[in-house]
C-alpha cells in the first residue's frame, strides 16, 4: 500500500452515489408534499421509497470514502478539505437554529408587548382589536389560541438533560483522548457511555413532549409560545437524534478498528458535530426554559 | 506518487454518456451542467417575463386572469433567481476557480456533482405547482404571508424546493470555500487571488450564512400552514411582520450573492481591456467585504411601508446608505482602471462597460429608495420593479454574460462570431433600456407593480416597455445561436492566452484545458497575476 504522494493533486473517482442521493431526496420532498395535500397512501409509499433511497445511498456513499480512506488515498490536502466541509456545515446549521432563536427573540422583545399595548403600534391594535390583552410570557396570544397551558418549568427534566448533555459533551472528549492514546477499551467504553446519554436525552425528551401534551395542554397549537418551543426543541431533538446515529457509527468502527491514533477524522467530525448540538441546547436552556 | 498519478489520468479515457454527465466528478464538466441548466431556465423564466409583458402592452384584460398573471410573476421571479443568476455562478465558479488558482478541480468534486443534480429536481417539483389544484404559488417570489397561505397544493412543492435549492447552493458554497482556502496552488496568497476568486470567496460565505435562514422562514410558514403553529398569526401572539424579518435577513444578503461575483467578472475583464492593472485591488478587496459585512445590517430597508417603529426605520435608512460607499469604490475603481488604459472594445469589455453604466443607474435608483421618506412613495410601484432590474438584468446578467464571453473560447477552445456577438450586445443594451427605462417614469407616476391590469394614463410607457421586453428577449435568442456556433460550429481555434492582455493561471493552460486542470501545483509568476498589483 503505497502512501499518497502529498504533491500530487488526488481528485475521487467518478461516483453514482451524487445522483442517487438526489433522486432519494426528491422522493422523499415529493413524497411529503403529496401527503401533506391529502394524498395520504401515495405520499407515505414515495416518502419510504425516498427515505429508503437516502439510507442506502449513505451506507454506499460512505462505505465507499470509508474504503478509500482505508487504503490510504486520502492525503493531508485532502483531510483539510473534509475538515472544511465539516466546518463550515456546522457554521449553516448554526444559522439555521438562529433564524429560530432570531424569531423567538423578535417575538418576545417586540411582537408580546405591541399586542399588550406597548409603543405607537401597540397602542391601536391594543384598543381596536384586542382591548385589554396584557403581554405577558408565556403566552398563546390575545385570543389564547389553544387554549389555557402550563410550561414546562426549566429544573425539572430540562435541567436533568442538560446534565446529560454536558457530562456526554465531556465523556466524548475523554474518548477522544483515548483514540489518540491508543487506548482502545477506554475509547469503546466512554463513547458507548456518550450514546447512553445521548440515548437517555431522546428519552427524557420524549416524556416530556408527552407530558406537555397530555397533563399541560401544551402543544404546538398553543399560540406562539407552542411554536417557538416545539420548533427549536424539536429541530434539536432531530440533531441530537442524528448525532446519535452517528456516534453509533463511530462506535462500531471504533470496534472494527477503523481508526488509529493520528487518522480518525470521521470520529473527529461527529465530536464536533456532537459538541455543536450541545452549545445549541444550552442557548435553548437559557432562552427557552429559564428566561 | 506513481498510484495517485494513475487515479487521477486513468479515467479521462472512455467513458459512456451517462458516466461523464450524471456520475462527473469533473469540474468543467459540472460547470458546464450548471451553466447549461440556467441557460435554459433563462427561457423559462424569461417566458414567464413575455406573458407578463404581453399582458401589460395594453391596459384592460386580454390574455389572463389576474390568479395566473400572479403567478408569473412569482415564478418569474424565483426561476430568475434560484435557477438562473445563482446557478449561473455557480457554473462560473465551477469552471474558473480551480483553473485561476492552480488546482485539479474543486476540493470536494462528489459533493460538486450532488449540488449541481439537486437543481433539476427542485425545479420539476416547483414549475410542477403549474399543473396543481390551485394553481403555482401567486404571491410574489417573497412568498408573504398570510397571502401566501392562501394558495392551493401548491405550497408543500414550493417550500420543499426552496428547501432543495437551499441544500444545494449551502454544499456548491462550502465546496468553494475549500477549494478556495485549501487548494491554492503554493505561494498563490489570498492577496494574490482573481477578483472572482475573492468576489466568490465572500459570497460563499454569504450563502452558507443565509440560506438557512430563508430555509428556518419557509419551515415556520410550513408549520403555519400544515401542522397549526401560530409564528406568522397575531391572534395566537405570532406577527406576520416576523415572517418578513426573517426573510429579508436572508433576502438582502442574497442580493448581493447575486451581484458580488458578477463584480469580480468586471473586475477581470476591465484589466485585460483596459491592458492596465487592476486600479486598487486591495480596495476592491476590501470593499466587496464591507458591502458582505454590511449586507446583514440594512434588511428592514425592504420593509419601510409596513410599520415599524422610527428607530428602525432611521437605522436601516443610514445603514443601507453606507452601502454606498464601497460599492462606489468599486464603480470609481472600474473607471479609473480605464483611465488612460489603451482600451480596445472585445465584446465582454462591451458587455462590462454596459454592467458599469446600467448597474451605477441601478445604484442609484437604490440610494433613493433608501431614504425612507421617499420610499414611501416608490414602495410597491413599478419604480423598485425598474431599480431591481437595473441591478440584475443591467448587473446580475450582464455580468454572467461578460463572463461567458470571456472565457467562452478558453473552455471551447474556439472564438465566438464577432459580428453576431457584437449584434447581441448592441440589440441587448439598447431593448433593456426601452424595456426598464420607462418603468422609472410609471412608478412615479404611481404604477403599482404585480397588476394585470392598468390606469390608462399609464398605457403609453407600458407598451413602450413591452415592445422593449419582446425585443430583450427575442435578442437572447442570438446569444443561444452564438454560443452554439462556437462550440460545434466554429473554424477558429482560440490561443492559450486568448486575449492579449489576459494574465492569471488559467490562460496559461492551453484552450480547451486539460480534463483535469492541473495534475502538479503550478509555479506562480508575481509578474502574471490576473489582477496585475504587484505590491503585496
């Protein structure tokens, strides 16, 4: 196995797995979007069909680079370059969550108190439309849409998942010494333990979803308190849920052997990925829970 | 080094159809897809545009219903945008930044080849709306609700192939980024780059830092409309002045991710015309990073009219103003370039002398609609429909189109016909002044735009208008015409260097280029860089 050659140019071989990949996505859009307008049998089949499409083209497309980077094609050039696309994928998804912290935050600095009779514009829609609405937080709006709710308070659950999350931020990290110290058994016992918690997180998650549901009438109808809750705390369950995913992959590689001490940017990639959902949950913590 | 020498020249050979266009991992290849696919929509869109011109040539209703002629000029307005000035770009970044700064292709080529094929699909699924129970989305391109709500089927397809769209242009701009920063032949420094290279550099970043954005605004509007969220409903505590925010923090930016790399094109050619440096490029540098910077900063300037508090309004009013500043730089830079340069007038100097002209116009109109007071006349009028088309078809386009004649016979290997290329450009710049000019006049006269329908007082500029929309595009036709010509057609080999006064990495390959830019790192000539500044 001869080692790549670092001034020499390595371009991949020619792929199917690009055009698969958007033929499984346009399924799964088209799938959804039939559902969604009522065609419901016909939008869950090409939905499945689309889903299906992505998971195999991701076990192809990966299994293939995994391959590639196995035989050693891969040289430092090449490393950066996957480090850059991991970076900067991160930096989209960070702007992802701020368009929804960005309309929390509009929402309770401005909208809440205009509706409550705050300011010039407060003042007219306060009189003609909705005499005597008090802003307050939460709030289902001035015609409590919904119906009444409590909120989850921040030190119950919430507070025990970010417990989790943090000590699995810190497990991870000790994994990752680990790797590089070579010291396989420690890096396949603390990264099992990251996914527990991980795993735990999605739980407790879920319960508390249930809970709001069904003992606090908070739901996603709950004006725009539900909204905002459940978008942000559901776009970041689905991280977490795809970090976890992820980790379990990195976990099973780790017990093949895949990585050694200095090439293990797959196993890199996830942490960040991973430490990532993490800054994002404590944001969420603060400005969903707490404030 | 022999293994990875061999992985990289053993496929140029034989390969099927199917393998070179649908499996590439090629980046002149999948640049030429990307070009090929705004082209046509181009023509899709640009029809779009006709219908709508047919129907404003006279006042009353004659060929439509007022629903329809909402939306064309919707789609009309996200074909243009999403399908052919971003991919267009795109296809420009393809196809030039490997060869301008010295490397084998694009740092992440399977990735490239991903971005590109989501295109297609996201435009079956949004021109499909056509087809639909009620009918494409008929709001405007900005899709506003609570209007936009209103419309039939077509809702899902359309935020599903903003969605699609999204993806694609996020993963084409972290492609760019990497090739940029990691594969820049070695002691090409930034400051040594092209203009487009850097243009693209900062518009990358743009991207990646917007588009999530618009996707989190359709998500919401998703939510609204599907599964009973309040975000954009007032009575549940929501606003639909939000949905606005979130967009415009996402839609001003994009404008300039639509104009900054057709700066860079002009900031290439005016040099090789002009056979001087660059006048201040790292000014120029420099100032297409403030006009990035500043673009986050100045996105209630879409929304003076809708009721926000005077703080806002008189922040966002000196902001956008700023904006002014380095884009003028960039416009003096331009023009001093040409200052006593020995011109000579190839058929992109044209088209980049016209960008100048017709963009600075656009400019301008846009400094009045910054000030608030005034914009509270020109909002909703055909006057902000004249100003945006100043800057996207007099810029925007103009830009791709000064590009593609520039490095048309680099990527052919053959030069275009002059007299018919030269016809193109005249017949262009004259009918897209017919065609926007008079619109000016209408939007201060009070023209509201996104009607169907007219005051007859307006009725003479209108057909002025369409009559220069037709020949606009009637003209276009010519440029498929040339562009096939040289390609298929044409006898007369271009030269490595093509221009006599082009300098930069890729005129020194020969035209066309090899199938894999450059196998080894190129050595790099301070003496012979693009932008000709040797002072770094």
């Amino acid at each position: 196995m001869s080692q790549p050659d670092a001034n020499v140019y390595y371009v991949p071989h020619k792929s199917r797995w690009p055009i698969i990949a958007t033929i499984g996505m346009f399924l799964f859009m088209l799938g959804a979007a039939n559902w969604l307008n009522g065609h419901d049998i016909a939008g869950q089949v090409i939905l499945a069909v689309g889903a299906l499409t992505i998971i195999g083209m991701m076990f192809g497309w990966f299994g293939n680079v995994i391959r590639e980077s196995m035989k050693g094609n891969f040289n430092s050039q090449v490393d950066t370059s996957f480090r850059m696309g991991m970076t900067w994928f991160i930096f989209s998804e960070v702007f992802f969550f701020a368009a929804f912290f960005g309309g929390l935050f509009y929402v309770r600095t401005f909208v809440v108190p205009w509706l409550g009779g705050v300011g010039d514009k407060g003042v007219l829609t306060n009189d003609y439309i909705w005499q005597g609405f008090s802003a307050a937080w939460p709030t289902n709006g001035p015609e409590a849409i919904g119906g009444a709710f409590t909120a989850t308070g921040p030190w119950g659950i919430p507070l025990i998942n970010t417990l989790l999350l943090l000590s699995s931020s810190i497990t991870l990290t000790i994994a990752h010494h680990a790797l590089r110290a070579g010291d396989r058994k420690r890096l396949i016992g603390f990264l099992g333990l990251t996914i527990l918690l991980g795993a735990t997180f999605l739980g407790l998650q879920v319960h508390e979803y249930w809970d709001s549901y069904v003992h606090l009438n908070m739901t996603l109808h709950s004006g725009i308190y539900g909204a905002t809750f459940y978008i942000l705390t559901g776009f970041h369950g689905l991280h977490v849920t795809l970090g976890t995913i992820m980790l379990i992959v990195m976990w099973l590689r780790c017990a093949r052997g895949h990585f050694d001490r200095e090439h293990h940017f797959a196993f890199e990639a996830v942490a960040w990925y991973w430490h990532f959902v993490d800054v994002i949950w404590l944001c969420l913590f603060l400005f969903v829970y707490i404030l | 080094m022999s293994s990875t020498a061999q992985a990289i020249h053993h496929e140029e050979h034989r390969q099927s159809f199917f393998e070179r266009w649908f499996m590439s991992t090629n980046h002149k290849d999948i640049g030429t897809l990307y070009l090929l696919f705004s082209f046509l929509m181009l023509f899709v869109g640009g029809g779009f545009a006709m219908l709508i011109r047919a129907e404003l040539f006279e006042p009353g209703l004659q060929l439509m219903q007022p629903y329809f002629f909402n939306e064309l000029t919707s789609m009309h307005g996200l074909v243009m945008i999403f399908g052919v000035i971003m991919p267009a770009f795109v296809g420009l970044a393809n196809w030039m930044i490997p060869l301008q700064i010295g490397a084998p292709d694009m740092a992440l080529p399977r990735l490239n080849n991903l971005s590109f094929w989501i295109l297609p699909f996201a435009f079956a699924l949004l021109l499909s709306t056509f087809f639909m129970p009620g009918g494409a989305p008929a709001a405007g391109w900005t899709m506003y609700p609570p209007l936009v709500l209103e419309g039939g089927s077509s809702i899902a397809f359309m935020i599903f192939a903003i969605h699609l769209m999204g993806i694609s242009s996020i993963l084409g701009s972290i492609n760019i980024i990497a090739t940029i920063l990691n594969l820049r032949a070695p002691g090409l420094d930034l400051l040594k780059m092209p203009m487009f290279c850097w243009s693209w550099l900062i518009t990358s970043f743009l991207v990646i830092a917007v588009m999530p954005v618009l996707a989190g605004a359709v998500t919401m509007m998703l939510f609204d409309r599907f599964f009973g969220t309040n975000f954009f409903n007032a009575a549940g505590g929501g606003d639909p002045v939000m949905y606005q925010h979130v967009f415009w923090f996402f839609g001003h930016p994009e404008v300039y991710i639509m104009i900054l790399p057709a700066f860079g094109i002009i900031s290439e050619v005016v040099p090789t015309f002009s056979r001087k440096p660059l006048f201040g490029y790292k000014a120029m540098v420099y100032a297409t990073a403030s006009i990035a910077f500043l673009s986050f900063i100045v996105w209630s300037h879409h929304m003076f009219t809708v009721g926000l508090p005077l703080g806002a309004e008189v922040f966002f009013m000196y902001s956008t103003m700023l904006i002014a500043v380095p884009t003028g730089v960039k416009v003096f830079n331009w023009v001093t370039t040409m200052w006593r340069g020995s011109l000579s007038f190839e058929v992109p100097m044209l088209w980049a002398i016209a960008f100048i002209v017709l963009f600075t116009i656009g400019g301008f109109s846009g400094v009045m609609m910054a000030l608030v007071p005034a914009d509270f006349q020109y909002n909703q009028t055909y006057f902000i429909v004249a100003h945006f088309h100043y800057v996207l078809v007099g810029g925007a386009l103009f830009g791709i189109i000064a590009g593609v004649y520039y490095w048309l016979p680099k990527w052919s290997g053959h030069m275009y016909s002059n007299f018919w290329s030269k016809l193109h450009f005249w017949s262009s710049v004259i009918s897209v002044n017919v065609l926007f000019f008079p619109q000016h006049f209408l939007g201060l006269a009070g023209m509201p735009r996104r009607m169907p329908d007219y005051n007859v007082a307006f009725a003479d500029w209108n057909m002025v208008s369409s009559i220069g929309g037709f020949w606009f595009g009637a003209t276009q036709l010519i440029f498929v015409g040339v562009v096939i010509h040289c390609v298929f057609f044409s006898k007369q080999k271009a030269t490595a260097r093509v221009w006599d006064h082009a300098y930069g990495l890729e005129w020194t390959l020969p035209s066309p280029p090899p199938h894999h830019s450059f196998t080894l790192p190129p050595v790099i000539d301070d003496s012979q860089l693009a932008h000709g500044d040797t002072s770094h």
